[in-house]
C-alpha cells in the first residue's frame, strides 16, 4: 500500500531487506567479506487512534483570546 502526501512524504512497503555487520580493529583492514542475512517482517497495518484535546486546551484557548483582545484594543486606542 503507497501514501502519496504531495511531495512531503512518499511512503511504500517492501518485503525485506539485507542487513549484515562486522568488527574491524582500529588499524587493521576489513579483508573478509560480510555475510548478508535477509530480513523479513510481517505485515501490519496502521494502529487505530482518537485525537483528544489536552486537558489545558481551554486554559490555552482563553490567553490567545485575551492576547489578541489587548491586541485589538492597542489597534482601536491608535
């Protein structure tokens, strides 16, 4: 499944991917050759969630509305 928001974010799924490592010794050369194991994973699908207001919403709500009433009052007085 692709999510295609614009050109933010272009999403797509894969089915794994190649993933190895190794351990070099500061001053030696890596020479070896690195095994590559495939990893797989299993599908899922997005967790289901509700958006809820912050319980200091309103306390929020109510500064910006004063701030913008001496806002406004500053605008009228000149």
């Amino acid at each position: 499944m692709n999510f295609d928001r614009g050109n933010v974010i272009r999403a797509q799924t894969i089915d794994g991917l190649h993933i190895g490592a190794t351990i070099v010794k500061q001053g030696k050369n890596a020479d070896t050759t690195i095994g590559m194991g495939y990893y797989t994973w299993k599908p899922w699908t997005l967790p289901t969630y509700h958006e809820r207001l912050k319980k200091s919403y309103p306390i929020l709500q109510k500064k910006f509305q004063e701030l913008a009433e001496k806002e406004n009052a500053k605008e009228q007085a000149r």
